[in-house]
C-alpha cells in the first residue's frame, strides 16, 4: 500500500538521513581545499515497475551523498558551490543515480549548505612548518660547520705559535 500511496503522492527523503545514520552532513572537498557540509531533501516516486528487485531508499541515499559528494569535488572553488547549489543537484540527477532502483528522483533540492575545515589552509602550514624545521635544521648544521672550522683555526694558530717557538 505504502509502495501504491508514493507513487501517486512523492515522498521526501532527507539525505543523510540522521535516523539512520551519526552523520548529519554530506562533506565533500572542493578543489580549492575548502570543506563544504551539505544537507539535502530528495523527493521520489516509487516505480511500480521496479517495485520488486529494485533497490530501496538507503540505495538512494547512499547514491544520491556519492553524488553530492563528487559534484563538490569536481568544483574548482567552494564559491562555486555556495554561490549556486543547484550545481550539485544538477550534476546528481544528471548521472540517474536512481537507476535499478523502486524510485525514481523527482528533484533533489540542497537544504543546507555550510563551509567546513579550510584542508587546503591547513595542509599549507603544516608544508610551511615542515620547511621551517628544514631551514633551522640547515641552520644548525651551517653553524656547527663554522664553530668546526673556528675550532680549527684555533688550533692551526696554536700550532704555528708553537713553531715559531720552537724556531
């Protein structure tokens, strides 16, 4: 009967769906290194057709986070994103992420979308770090060199005095 009433009625299918799951948002990293957090609503009709065999409603989540996840990634600066969401719903429907499902997306609507972790910025102070340790550690061994080379002449001085006692 359910099958019967949302093929005639759609039903609204939150994605991710946090009844089911810990998770809250979709996070997918833009080119940029920018974390975006995305929630959608997806609404689907059953295909009576496909009604036995076909995939379920966590099929459909499941594909339709992969594709919110990947049309983030393939952005080349959150801005895109943010500055037009339907981005990501377009690219999902456009890969009929409902195939050899019971449902068929009617329209995936992005309900919320928020900027997380900079990864890009983090990854750059840490590589500034690391070159940091790398010039202090070049640092110490060029001032080691030079108390070597101090020491030495100290010695060469003490050794010529010598001589020139000895002389």
């Amino acid at each position: 009967y359910a099958a019967v009433q949302t093929s005639v009625n759609p039903k609204v299918i939150d994605c991710p769906d946090t009844r089911r799951g810990s998770r809250s948002t979709l996070d997918g990293v833009a080119k940029d290194g920018i974390q975006l957090r995305a929630r959608a609503r997806v609404t689907v009709r059953t295909t009576l057709a496909q009604l036995i065999g076909g995939a379920t409603e966590d099929t459909i989540i499941a594909r339709v986070g992969e594709g919110i996840v990947s049309a983030i990634g393939s952005c080349e600066s959150h801005k895109e994103v943010l500055a037009n969401p339907m981005l990501i719903a377009k690219a999902v429907l456009d890969k009929s992420r409902d195939s050899q499902t019971a449902f068929d997306i009617v329209s995936i609507d992005i309900a919320d979308i928020d900027v997380g972790d900079n990864g890009g910025a983090r990854l750059q102070a840490d590589q500034a770090e690391a070159d940091t340790r790398i010039a202090r550690a070049h640092a110490e061994e060029s001032r080691a060199r030079a108390v070597a080379v101090e020491q030495e002449m100290k010695a060469r001085t003490t050794e010529n005095r010598a001589l020139v006692v000895l002389a």
